[in-house]
C-alpha cells in the first residue's frame, strides 16, 4: 500500500472510530462502573471484534451481508437483540456509587471482553460498511495478507485507543456519577442509548 493512500485510509478510519457507536457507549460505561483498568479488557475485545469483521469483508463474505437478505436479517437480529439486552441490563443496574463498589474489584475480565467483542462483532451495518469502504485501499496484485495487518492494525489502534481514553474519563468522572441520583439517571441514559441503537439497527435495511 502506498503510503499517501495509507494516509487517507488512516483519516477516514479516524473519522469513522469517532462517530458514535456501541463500543464508545460501552468503553464510557464499563469505565465508569468497572475503572479503567478493567475496561482495557473491554477494548481489547472491541478490537478482537473489528478485527474479526475487517478479515471477514477481505475474505469477501461481507458481500454475502449486502446480496443475501437472510443472512443479512439473522446477523441483524443477533446484533440488535444483545443490545437491547445491554440496555435492559444497564438501566437496571443499582446506582453507581453501589455498582462501583460491588464490581470494581469482582468483574470478570472475560465477561468485559466479550460484550467489547459482541458489540464490535454483531452489529451488520459495520460489516455491509466495511464491505464498502475496505475494497477502495485494497491491491489485489499486493499480498492479501500483508495488506489485512496493516488495513486491520490502522484501524484497530485507533479506535482501541479512543475506547480507552473515554473509559479513562469516564473513570475520572466516577465520583461524580456515584451520586445516586446521578448514578441513576446515566444507567438510565446509557440504558436507553443501547435500547435505541439495538432498536434502529433492527429497523435499518441494507
């Protein structure tokens, strides 16, 4: 890959990882009730998901997303129902001051990096779009391989990176949401956001 057409991949990729989604929704929730220690392991399993969707567009099976309407609808109502269930789960949850007690300390690593990996992995519209937007950077004369590390590495850092920085802020603004009244009301938003996205990526069509 040239190195200006690595520049332009490198400022879209920017663009895209600050559009907000359901990993920075989940990296500003999991820092605030779990510290930003735990919440590497959220951004670790973001990664791994993108990860994952990036090879699965090179391999070309993004394209069966974009042609096949029941292929498309399974991975839809996958990705929508875990977000929905994250909303529910969330605005459910106790204030923050008693969850970040409770948890700090007991959240399973594991468990973090499976909903960071979920959220990246099961959401359709990022696959069809990757499907897309990955083709335009592509040498089919270059190495397959070595073309995927570097298109997957761009991206991947940057939006680890972003997940990171907002968990950490999040952490730093713990104290404040530990108000109960706070506390409350952002498991409330934050519980709703993820509804409302699940909700929109049911009703999105291809």
């Amino acid at each position: 890959m040239d190195f200006d057409i690595w520049i332009i991949y490198l400022l879209a990729s920017a663009a895209l990882c600050f559009t907000p989604g359901p990993n920075t929704l989940l990296a500003l929730t999991h820092g605030a009730s779990h510290g930003v220690q735990k919440s590497l392991f959220t951004s670790l399993g973001g990664a791994a998901g993108f990860t994952l969707v990036i090879a699965i567009c090179m391999a070309g099976l993004g394209a069966l997303l974009s042609t096949s309407a029941l292929a498309f609808a399974i991975v839809k109502w996958i990705g929508a129902g875990y977000l929905i269930y994250l909303g529910i789960v969330t605005w459910r949850s106790p204030p923050l001051s008693v969850q970040r007690k409770n948890q700090v300390g007991t959240a399973k690593r594991r468990k973090l990096f499976f909903q960071g990996f979920m959220a990246a992995a099961s959401n359709p519209k990022g696959i069809v779009f990757f499907a897309a937007f990955l083709p335009q950077f592509i040498d089919p004369a270059s190495s397959q391989l070595i073309q995927f590390a570097v298109l997957a590495s761009t991206f991947v850092s940057i939006e680890f990176l972003l997940e990171l920085g907002l968990a950490g802020s999040a952490s730093r603004l713990a104290p404040w949401l530990g108000k109960n009244a706070v506390g409350r009301w952002f498991n409330r938003i934050t519980g709703a956001s993820f509804v409302g996205i699940g909700g929109l990526l049911a009703a999105a069509n291809r």
